[in-house]
C-alpha cells in the first residue's frame, strides 16, 4: 500500500487527506472509497487517461483508493493528482519525499490544470509542518504567498514524475507577488454634482466602518454615489489583503494573479436568496456577506430584497461573522463590512419631490416602508436624504474634491483606530462594542448633558446611541481630535433616522 497527503477544503480552511493506495489480484476495477462526491468519483476517469497518454501502464489489477478520514465527505477534482502518483508508486520504483504535499486536477492528456481553494491548503501545509508542496503551476503564485513552504509548479503529470525520478528538477517558484494593485473605481466623487452631505456621510462611513441608509427620488444620485464609494477606501494591509485573497480563493472566484489589496465591492441583486446573500446551498459555500468581507456590500432597491433575507443581515451586522450549519458540518465565516443600501421614498419614487408628485396612496407608503423592519434599520449608522439635483447643479461643471483627497483623510483616520486598537482582535469604529465604547468614546460632563437631552428629544435606543458615538468618534479621528466634542456628537446626529425613512 502507498500513501499520498493531500487535503480537503473545509469552509475556508483545509483539512488533511491521507490517499491510499492498494493495488491487488483479482478481477480489474478501480474503486474510491471514504466518502467521494461525483466530481472525486469521476477522477477513476480522469486519472487512467492522464497516465496512459503521460506514457505509463495502467495497472490491470484491482485498485482500491482511500480517502482517510474517511468519515468526512470528500468534494472537488483536486485529487486527481495524489491517486495518479499513488497508483504510479505502487507500480513503479517512484519515491516521493515523506514531508510532501500534493493536489492538482488532472486533464486527459496529463496537463494540470487550476484548482480553488490553494491558499487554505497551503497553509495547512504549512501548519503540519510539509517542506514541499506540488500543484498546478497557475496557482503557484498563491500558494507562495505562505512563507516557510517550497512551492514546485507542476505543468503535466509525466513532469512530475520526471521530478521524482531525478531526471529533470522542477524549480520552486520565486516570483514577486506584488501587494498593490491602484484599481480604483472608475467613479470619482469629483464628478458627482451636488448632493454634498451625501458625500459627507460616504467619507465619515468609509472612516469609521459604518452603515448606510440613502433614500431619495430616482435620479438622485443613489447608485453613483455607491458606485464612487470604493474610490474613498485605501487599500488593505498585508494581514486583511490575505484574509480577503483566501475568501475568494475558497469560493473559486480569484480572477487577478496577486493579491486582492482593494476592498471588495459587492452588489446582489434584489432577487438574490438568502443562500446568496447569508451563505449555504449544498455546499454551504460563502455568501455575499463574506464575499463583501472587509470592503463594501451594496443593496439598491433595500425594500425589493425578500423579507428573509433583510432579517438574515441583522446577525452578520452585529456579530461580524455569519454561521452556516449542516447536517454534518458547521462553518462560520468572516463577514465584517460597510453596509450601504438605497431606497426610494414610496413606491413611485417622488415622495416629497418639489418637481413630481407622488402618486402613492398613503397605505401603499405604508406597506413600502414596513418591509425594512425597525431592528434592521436600528443596525445602520448612518441615514442620508438625497434630494433631488438641481438643474443648475446638473448644467454647471462639477468641480468637487477628488477621491484622492478624500481617500487620504480616510487613511489617516483609520490609522489612528488601527493605533487605537492595536490590542483587539479588529480594526475599525464601527467594530466595537459596548466595553470599547466605554473605553475610548468618553464624554465631558457638557457633552452628557447633550447627548441626554438628544436621547430624550429623538427617542433614541440604547443601541443607537452607541452607534451615535461610534460615528462621532469617526468624526473626531478625520479632524485628528482625541476629544469627542458637542460638534461632532450634533453632526453624528443630524445622520440619524428621519420620518421618512
């Protein structure tokens, strides 16, 4: 019997995978066993064509593979390459290090081809202590971005083989993974006319983390101010740049070769199910909210989205991590970001628009308004009206400060809070919770006696005004301030609800 380590994934992480091989007298067959999904069971396909076109025999034996532990499903293509080279070390005089690593999908002329997941699974490598590991050259370059571990890119099964034969040495990769990638978007605040609170409100979100109501008639500016958003957020460090880079790797979404160093964009549409959005499905793949992990999650259209899926977000937003439960698993995935949705007023769009009239009877406003429950809209920081652009603005050049202006205070903001919270396990503001608050949101005498007659006047909840003072402390950290003045508390809250929302 030999034996080859691969791994499964797991949720976003990997775990180890034993791949034995028995090959014994008896009637030809060819049998995997310990729990194969139809993608593994079809790799008895893949495998016998891949060595027969590399050259090699394939054995005319009885061949038994086994996945160990083989209490746990097994689901993906990347064991095509451990079972080829466990079933060529049975037969051959093949020997392969003890401290090596091996996964990789294999075509049927014997090339290898991409797989998702590399970075989970070089990390395990790593953790268990493998010196070498071996897949498909594409994804060399994220598996070197876990230091500590020799990744030799594979291009064809029989190259592989050569390898291990001393015939001719792949080489371990040693190429530069570049951190920064400028993609900024496309959209610059500078060309969005008028609406200035609007960007305010943006710039103050991207600061501090928070989340975002807009509502306003059609036209107003919604979806272009969500659309600029991005341009406003500097780029992730190393640590979250990783984190964000091993989502999208575990999802099979990584498109760019390097890492993902600005903060995703995400934006469903409103028919998306709450599997979508919260994460699930059959194989209880990441949602959007994790996919939206340390960037932004967009909503246009809040009220069009299904009931469930609205009430779904209310966990994510508190918690920051959403957890997705099956039969025989549990997996709890990351899902800390800014929240930005729009909505129109009513239903037909022109509630309190100087230029249209509404046509809405006030029971279909009503019925409009409710499907956004009071505890989800409790869990947004911040509520912007957009009125509608005047002609004049429209007609008159816009000449609004650049993103990149913006983006610097941004900057500087965040790395005060990164400063600040240096000894907690997160990042931002808008992270803290009841303990942090106390901490570092102190308030003068004066200032209590403000905010206490604000609680009174407004009605506030006990949450909302912790999420008051989280904005305020965002304030205080764009204008550099230590102290959270009567200034900052008033403009933190002139962003609460309003009645129309």
């Amino acid at each position: 019997m030999k034996k080859i380590f691969s791994a499964s994934l797991e949720g976003l992480g990997a775990r180890l995978v034993e791949v034995e091989v028995n090959i014994t007298r008896g009637l030809p067959g060819f049998s995997i066993v310990g729990l194969p999904d139809k993608s593994v069971e079809e790799s008895k396909e893949r495998v016998k064509s891949a060595l027969v076109s590399s050259g090699f025999s394939f054995p005319q034996n009885k061949i038994i593979v086994n996945l160990a532990p083989a209490d746990i499903k097994k689901e993906g293509s990347h064991y095509d390459l451990p079972i080829a080279l466990a079933i060529l070390k049975s037969e051959t005089k093949l020997d392969t290090p003890e401290k090596s690593f091996l996964i990789g999908e294999l075509s049927l002329d014997g090339r290898l081809r991409s797989i998702r997941g590399v970075l989970a699974f070089a990390i395990l490598a790593k953790s268990k202590g493998f010196k070498e590991l071996f897949l498909p050259e594409r994804n060399a370059w994220e598996a070197s971005l876990i230091k500590g571990i020799k990744v030799f890119p594979v291009r064809t099964l029989k190259g592989l083989v050569n390898h291990f034969l001393g015939r001719k040495k792949i080489k371990a990769f040693s190429g530069r993974i570049k951190l920064s990638q400028k993609n900024f978007a496309a959209v610059d605040f500078a060309l969005i006319s008028g609406q200035f609170t609007a960007k305010r409100g943006l710039e103050i979100a991207s600061a501090g983390g928070h989340n975002v109501l807009m509502s306003g008639p059609p036209g107003a500016g919604k979806t272009f101010l969500a659309r600029a958003l991005p341009s406003i957020l500097p780029d992730l460090d190393f640590d979250q740049a990783l984190e964000v880079t091993q989502i999208y790797s575990a999802s099979g979404l990584l498109r760019t070769k390097g890492l993902i160093v600005r903060p995703p964009f995400r934006s469903p549409h409103h028919t998306a199910s709450e599997a979508a959005v919260i994460g699930g499905g059959r194989e209880a793949k990441p949602g959007e909210v994790t996919l939206a992990h340390r960037g932004v999650l967009f909503m246009d259209e809040l009220p069009e989205f299904n009931r469930r899926v609205l009430e779904s977000l209310r966990q994510p937003l508190e918690d920051r991590f959403v957890v997705v439960s099956r039969a025989k698993a549990t997996y709890r995935y990351p899902a800390s970001f800014i929240l930005l949705a729009a909505k129109n007023p009513c239903p037909c769009g022109n509630l309190g628009n100087p230029y249209k009239s509404c046509t809405c009877s006030t029971a279909e406003i009503m019925r409009y308004q409710r499907k956004i429950s009071g505890p989800l809209l409790d869990r947004f920081d911040i509520f912007l009206q957009l009125p509608p652009v005047k002609t004049k603005e429209l007609l008159k050049e816009a000449k609004g400060e650049l993103s990149v202006k913006i983006r610097n205070r941004v900057k500087k903001a965040r790395l005060i809070q990164k400063k600040r919270f240096r000894n907690f396990n997160f990042f931002l503001n808008s992270e803290m919770g009841a303990k942090e608050i106390k901490k570092f949101c102190i308030l003068s005498d004066e200032a209590k006696k403000f905010m206490a007659k604000a609680i009174q006047r407004l009605g506030l909840s006990a949450r909302a005004f912790h999420r008051v003072l989280k904005v305020a402390r965002a304030i205080a950290d764009l204008e550099g301030s230590e102290k959270i003045t009567n200034s900052y508390l008033s403009e933190a809250l002139q962003y609460r609800k309003q009645d129309d929302f």
